[in-house]
C-alpha cells in the first residue's frame, strides 16, 4: 500500500524521464528529416537528367538541355553553383544527362554526400 507521502515523491518522476528520452526523440526526428531530404535530392537529380536529356534529344529543342534540366528542379538546391551540377552528352544516336546534386544537411557542417542520377534518351 502507497502512503501519501511516496506519492508526493514520485511526482516529479516522469518529468525527470521525458527529460531523458528527448534527446533521443530529437536525434530520431533529424535522422528522419535527414534521409527524407536525400531521397529528395535523389528525385530533383533524376528529374534534371531526364528533362535535360529528353531536351537534348530533340531536333528543335526551344532551349539548351544544361537550361532545361536546371529549371527543372527546385531553386533552392541550385543557388550555390558548387551543389549542382549537370553535364550533357553523347553520340549521334543517343543524349545522355548526368546530374549531381548535393545533398542538403539537416546538421550544419555535415555533409551526406551527393545524389547522382544518368538519363538517356534516343535522337528523334
């Protein structure tokens, strides 16, 4: 049986445990964050490579692929000039797109690495 006085105790008990387990719940909240804006960053590759190939591979394109595949993607990933990077390529028969984009840290002064993505698309 509790007495009055042990529950008066305990009361600050919890509090004292949410304390510890925050910092925990906030490293799994980053790391969540984190891998959702590399899979993002994957996407916004892919999609240059693709809009930049398929541009290159038209007869009449309306403007260059590097233009083309650059616009296709969020402002935000391309304003430093150094955390993008897209290069067009190919033979006579094909268009071949390769693009990088860095990917953005939740945690200043991390770097994850880079997203990578190659799209080839016919001549038309």
């Amino acid at each position: 049986m509790t007495t009055r006085t042990d529950r008066r105790r305990d009361r600050g008990q919890v509090a004292i445990e949410y304390l510890g387990f925050l910092p925990l719940l906030l490293l799994v909240g980053m790391l969540a964050l984190q891998l959702g804006l590399a899979a993002y960053a994957a996407n916004q590759a892919g999609t240059a490579a693709r809009v930049a190939a398929r541009m290159g591979a038209q007869d009449f394109p309306r403007m260059s692929s590097e233009r083309a595949g650059t616009e296709a993607i969020s402002d935000w990933l391309t304003d430093d000039p150094r955390a993008f990077d897209l290069t067009v390529g190919g033979g006579t028969d094909e268009v071949r797109a390769h693009a990088r984009i860095k990917v953005p840290s939740v945690v200043p002064g991390v770097e994850w690495g880079w997203a990578e993505r190659t799209a080839t698309m016919p001549r038309g």
